[in-house]
C-alpha cells in the first residue's frame, strides 16, 4: 500500500511535468522546424539563381534532389517568372507537384501539420523566379518519442518508489506496526505493562517513546484505581464486620434482658 501511495504520487507529478514540458517543447520544436524551412527555402534560391539565369534545368534538379536529406520536406519545385514549372523533387508517389505556382504570397503558410514556403530566388535585384517547398511535420513520431522518454523515467521512478517505500516502512510501518500490535495486546489482555519495540525505529522513535509513556501514564492509572478499589473493599469489610459485630451485640444484650 505504502509502495503503491509513493509509486502514484510520483507518477502523477511526473506525468504532470513531463506532459507540460512536451507541450512547451513540441512547441519550441514546431517553431524551430519552420524556421529551419524557411532557411531551405532561402540556401536553395541562393544557389539554384544562376541555373534559373542561364535557364540550366538540370543544375537546378540537382540542387532540389540535395534537399532529400530533409526527410519532412515532400516537395521542392523551381518555378519560372511566369509560373511555369522548371524543376521538381518529390519524395513519394503521392506527392503531386503542382504544375503551375501555388498563388499563395512569399513567405510560409503552417497549417495541419504541414506547411509551404515560397520564395523568390532573385540575382542582382531581378526576380528569376520562386523556390517552393512543402514539408511535413512529423507529429506522431515527436509524440512517440516523448512517451518513450516519460515511460523510461516512470519505470526508473517506479524503482526508486519501491526503494523509498522500503525505507519508508522500516522507519514509518515497523513502528507503526508495533504500536497497534501492543494497543490491540493491551486492550484484549488488560495486561499494560507491555511495551512498543523502540528497535530500528529511527526517526519515529520520539512517537513510540511517547506511546510507552502514554502506556506508562494508563498502567499507574490503573494501579492506582486498582489500589482505591482494594481500599474500599476493606473499608466496606470493616464495615460489614462492624454490622455484624452490633447486631451479634444487640442480641446479647436482649438476651440478657
């Protein structure tokens, strides 16, 4: 029970701290992932500009297929002054490279889990043409990784919480333990000269030192109630005798008459 109140209470502030710092991370993370777009957005336009100047199409490909390694990005597309498609990469069958420029303004758009980032890849103050990306976050895996992370931390809790519980019952329980056992003595034997274990009782000594004393205290009591009822008692022979004595007396002395 002890185990199972420690292990609870801990698992509940854990699962407290842990889901506030996710939610404040993922949102961190988030930010961060967009701004790291954005920053592919703006290397990819810087070095795809001469290609688009000398309309070198496959130097262009080439400089999109670089941004496989960025494993959330699905799309990446180089569109001409007019809108026309120039150069693609895209990651999956499923991802559909628009034919013409998406009319959407310069700059990232975030929405659902996904965004697009379109910018314009400009040399010497001439517009050549736009840099368009869309890129995917990947939520459920961000997740994962933090229940992996808390479910770790939660087993070397768990660990901890049974070791804590242990030494909580030697010091705690133990006395605990011994205090009821000697009451319950106590109250079925009538027997108080028994006594609470003060052995390995450690911090909670002071509390059996002051439950024997509370026995102390009730054993004089009793003792000394015992002793006034013994008085009593021979106080009310001397009575009886004294009684019996004066009538034992009157008869004599009708006798006599």
């Amino acid at each position: 029970m002890l185990a199972t109140t420690v292990f609870l209470s801990a698992a509940t502030a854990l699962l407290v701290a842990g889901t506030s710092l996710a939610v404040a991370d993922l949102q961190q993370d988030y930010g961060t992932w967009i701004a790291g777009r954005e920053t592919d957005a703006e290397i990819v336009a810087l070095t795809i500009a001469p290609a688009l100047a000398f309309n070198d199409v496959e130097t262009a490909r080439r400089n999109l297929v670089a941004l496989r390694a960025r494993r959330t990005i699905q799309i990446a597309a180089v569109y001409g002054a007019d809108g026309a498609l120039r150069a693609q990469f895209n990651r999956g069958a499923s991802d559909l490279v628009p034919t013409r420029l998406p009319s959407l303004p310069p700059g990232s758009h975030a929405g659902r889990g996904q965004m697009e980032v379109l910018q314009p890849v400009e040399l010497q103050g001439e517009v050549l043409g736009t840099v368009y990306l869309l890129a995917r976050y990947d939520l459920a895996a961000r997740l994962l990784g933090y229940v992996r992370i808390l479910g770790l931390i939660l087993v070397v809790s768990f660990g901890a919480a049974i070791v804590v519980s242990r030494r909580l019952r030697r010091v705690i329980s133990a006395p605990l333990d011994s205090m009821a056992q000697v009451a319950m003595d106590v109250a079925t034997t009538r027997n108080y000269s028994l006594r609470a274990s003060r052995e390995r009782s450690g911090e909670f000594g002071p509390v059996v030192d002051a439950f024997n004393e509370m026995l102390d205290e009730v054993q004089r009591q009793a003792r000394a109630v015992a002793a006034e009822i013994a008085t009593r008692k021979a106080a009310e022979g001397a009575l009886l005798e004294a009684d019996r004595r004066k009538d034992e007396f009157l008869a004599t002395l009708a006798h006599e008459l």
